[in-house]
C-alpha cells in the first residue's frame, strides 16, 4: 500500500526531538511510506533542514515534500496544506516530538488491507517524560465504530498522532477546521462522522506521545473552555450529544480546569489514563 506521512514542524520543536520522530516514521519502520510531508510552519532552527536532508539521504523509495511558510499559521492551517501535496489517499499523521513503534506502519496497513469499510484507523498511545521507556501512562481508546461514535460524546475518541485516514474522507468532511484552537483533531472527528466515515482503533500501542515535566499540571487551562464550548455547540447541532449532556460537558471542563494541579494529577491517572 502506497502512503504519505503528514508532519508539521514550527520553530521551537527540538530538533533532537523532530529526528527521532523523523527516523521512526522512515528508517525504523518495517514497512515505509512512500511520501513524507513535511510543513515547516513558519521559521525553524537550520538544524531542521540538515536533519531532513539526512534522513532522506538515508532513505531509498521515500519522496520527500517540504513546503516552508512565512509566518507560524498554527497545526490545523499548516494540516491542511499539506494534505494538499500529500500524493496518495491513504495518510499517516505524525506528530514532530512523538515517536512510533517500529511496526506501526505494518500493523495498520495490514488491518485495512482486510477491514476495507474503515476511512480512519487508529490506535493507542504510551506517553512518556524522556524516553519511551520511561512511561508515565497508555491511553486505550474504543475500537470499532459505533464505540467511537458513543467515546465522542464525551472525550476524543482517537489518538491524533496515531491516525491513519483516507484523504478522500477527510476532505469529504471538510478538512481541519481552523477555528477550535487545539480541538481541531476532535472537531475533525466529529465532522467526519457526520460526513459517513467508518473509523477504527487497534488495541496495540503504536506511538510514544512525548508530554514533558509539568504536563499533568499544565493540562486545561482557561483559554480551552472557549474552544470546549464551541465543541459541545457543534456537537449538539451535530446530534452527537443532547442538551442535558452538553451542559454537563461544560461544567466537566471547567471543574478539571479551575482544580488544583494535585487533585489534576490524580483524575488525569486514574480517570483518563490506564
């Protein structure tokens, strides 16, 4: 199966970070893509470009597609435009920090290659401080689609870094909308539900999510509620949740959000991680 990998790189990812997530997407995949978009979304460390040029020069059958923009659009405008040059239907999202598991590729490739109703698969992911074997916890998600459809009610229903959608789906949805802040992955979710599409997760780990020190205590903070109140508008209209629910969505949001970091650490491991 022919596929593109979807990056966006800004200027302060750390290059040592966007290496390792670069090579595991390219030289360290069992199975490789045949086309790497990269979106250097403004202006970025020259490093960047040295790294590009060496993991392609490391690579054979691998095209490489970089597009640089002038100004930092944000992850949804920059997505978006890379969709644009990505060359075949069936496109892996990568995020520019995290790292993927040798087998990703080949773990999913081969489950759409039998499960050919699915538009999105994707699967679960083990975060981590500094290294991937340093975990601090996995985030399982749903598996088939009518669990997805019934997880979006209230959470997220896939792990953005680990999807693997048809570009055809997407663009039938709408692309990324560019107007949620950091919700975009979720409001995709949501519009590709409405739109039709079959979505999917496989069980395995497939990405380390690189989250950082302080990431438990910096989750949620004031900016998010208006972005969270427009999703729980647009899933109302969108009939995915009822009025009860959308209300009971935004007091949730800013219970998590107004608590201090301790009480945070203790729903974020027990309520919203495994």
């Amino acid at each position: 199966m022919d596929f593109s990998v979807l990056m966006s790189v800004y200027g302060e990812d750390l290059p040592k970070h966007f290496k390792e997530a670069l090579e595991s997407v390219t030289i360290k995949q069992t199975v490789r893509p045949s086309q790497v978009v990269i979106i250097k979304d403004g202006p970025v460390p020259s490093e960047i470009d040295a790294i590009i040029s060496l993991v392609d020069s490391e690579t054979e059958n691998i095209e490489f597609t970089v597009i640089s923009k002038e100004k930092n659009s944000g992850l949804s405008s920059a997505l978006n435009t890379g969709l644009k040059v990505c060359k075949y239907n069936w496109v892996a999202r990568m995020d520019s920090d995290d790292i993927a598991t040798p087998d990703r590729f080949e773990k999913q490739t081969v489950y759409l290659s039998t499960n050919t109703a699915i538009d999105v698969l994707g699967g679960a992911i083990a975060e981590f401080e500094n290294t991937p074997g340093d975990l601090q916890s996995v985030r399982h998600v749903c598996l088939t689609h009518d669990e997805i459809v019934h997880m979006a009610r209230t959470r997220t229903p896939l792990n953005h870094t680990s999807v693997f959608y048809s570009k055809t789906a997407v663009q039938k949805a709408g692309n990324y909308s560019e107007d949620f802040g950091r919700l975009e992955d979720y409001k995709l979710w949501i519009d590709l539900i409405s739109s039709g599409a079959k979505m999917a997760n496989i069980e395995d780990v497939i990405v380390f999510v690189r989250v950082g020190n302080g990431f438990i205590e910096r989750r949620g903070n004031k900016r998010e509620i208006k972005d969270w109140d427009m999703l729980q508008e647009f899933l109302l209209k969108a009939d995915i949740i009822g009025k009860r629910k959308s209300i009971i969505n935004k007091a949730y949001i800013r219970v998590f959000i107004y608590m201090p970091s301790w009480m945070k650490k203790i729903v974020y491991k027990k309520l919203l991680r495994k």
